[in-house]
C-alpha cells in the first residue's frame, strides 16, 4: 500500500458514527497499530511526548460502541512557536491517519473538525504542510477553507517524498 489514499473524488461512503476525544498514553499501542496498516511511519516517543504536551492536541477516532481499545484513526497538532522562512509561527494541523476499512466514512474530517475547533480557541489561523502529491490529504482539507501560501522543499523541518510540500493556511476564526 502507497502512503498516500489513491485520489478517488467520486467514491463517497456512509458517515460512521465516532466519537473524537483527546488521545492517552494508554491510546499509543492502537495509534502504532493504525500507521503499521497504513503503511505509515511513527516515533512512537514523539507521538508520548505530544500526547503529553498542553501546546498540542492528539485526537483518536473510536467507533461508536467499541470496546476493544481499537480505534478508526487519529492525528494530531503541531505547534511551532516561531516562523521558518515563508512558513508563520502558529498552530499546524499535524498527520491524520485513517484505518484503510474506516476511510471515506468521515473520520478524518470529525478528527479534523476537532483539531481545528481547538485551534480555534487558541488563535485565528490555522496551517497544514503537506506533501504537493497528497490529493487526497489536499481534498479532505477543502472544506475549512485552506489556501495555499507556499510551496517548498521544507517547512519548519518537514522534508516530502519526492521533495515538493504545500503549505496552506485557514482563516479560523469565528469557527
Ligand atoms: C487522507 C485520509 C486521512 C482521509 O481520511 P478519510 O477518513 O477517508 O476522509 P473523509 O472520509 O473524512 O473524507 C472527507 C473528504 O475528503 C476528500 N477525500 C478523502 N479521501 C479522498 C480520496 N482518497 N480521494 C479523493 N478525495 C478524498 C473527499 O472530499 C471526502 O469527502 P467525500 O467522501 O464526501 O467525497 C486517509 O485517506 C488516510 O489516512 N490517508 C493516508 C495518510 C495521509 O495521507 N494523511 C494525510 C497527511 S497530511
């Protein structure tokens, strides 16, 4: 499996019922779960550490009515307290991963709409870096209004497979 969902805009499934809520340490064994199956890679002490940081918000994805630990999906914030060329000091959305089964039912978009309405409460812009080739990641963005600000090989750090990253920003305030 690719890293990234194929860009498939016309199939659509039905909405799952999930609750988002503020992840645990005891959520970190079913988070490396999901980026195995995803074929996605995690440093499992930097996920513990964000968990555990105030400045960040790390959400999971449970189904309705699970109670195997298991969860959909998850992701998480990144806050970067000072700007790095053209990318601003601010809060950024940080990886989402969904459960290959659980995609295109929403999830991503509830783990989403969580992290921007935290955001919200904590400034009026929003960003998100993300690999220029992530259709996918770029179509689930729309809806919040992320524009494009930049485009470069880096952003704060960030490197992209196959080297070319977008970063784009919201305006949040009032969400
Ligand atoms: C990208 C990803 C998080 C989307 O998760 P998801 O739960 O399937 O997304 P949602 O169901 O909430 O999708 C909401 C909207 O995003 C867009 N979208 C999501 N996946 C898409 C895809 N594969 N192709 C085209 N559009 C897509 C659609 O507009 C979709 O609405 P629709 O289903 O009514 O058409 C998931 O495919 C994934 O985990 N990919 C691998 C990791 C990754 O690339 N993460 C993003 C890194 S920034």
């Amino acid at each position: 499996m690719g890293a990234f969902a194929e860009f498939a805009p016309r199939r659509h499934g039905t909405p799952a019922a999930v609750t988002v809520r503020a992840a645990t340490v005891d959520d970190l064994a079913a988070v490396e779960r999901v980026q195995d199956g995803a074929g996605q890679a995690l440093l499992l002490d930097g996920i513990r550490a964000a968990i555990l940081d105030s400045r960040r918000y790390v959400v999971v994805a449970v189904a309705d009515g699970a109670t195997d630990g298991e969860i959909a999906g998850w992701a998480k914030t990144h806050l970067h307290p000072r700007s790095d060329g053209e990318a601003p000091a601010g809060h950024y959305l940080g990886g989402v991963t969904v459960v290959p089964s659980w995609r295109r039912r929403r999830v991503a978009t509830a783990l989403t709409e969580a992290r921007i309405a935290w955001i919200a409460e904590r400034a009026d812009r929003a960003f998100y870096v993300v690999n220029a080739r992530n259709a996918a990641s770029v179509a689930l963005h729309e809806r919040w209004g992320f524009r494009e600000v930049a485009r470069a090989a880096a952003f704060h750090g960030v490197t992209f497979a196959g080297g070319a990253g977008v970063l784009l920003a919201a305006d949040v305030s009032g969400w």
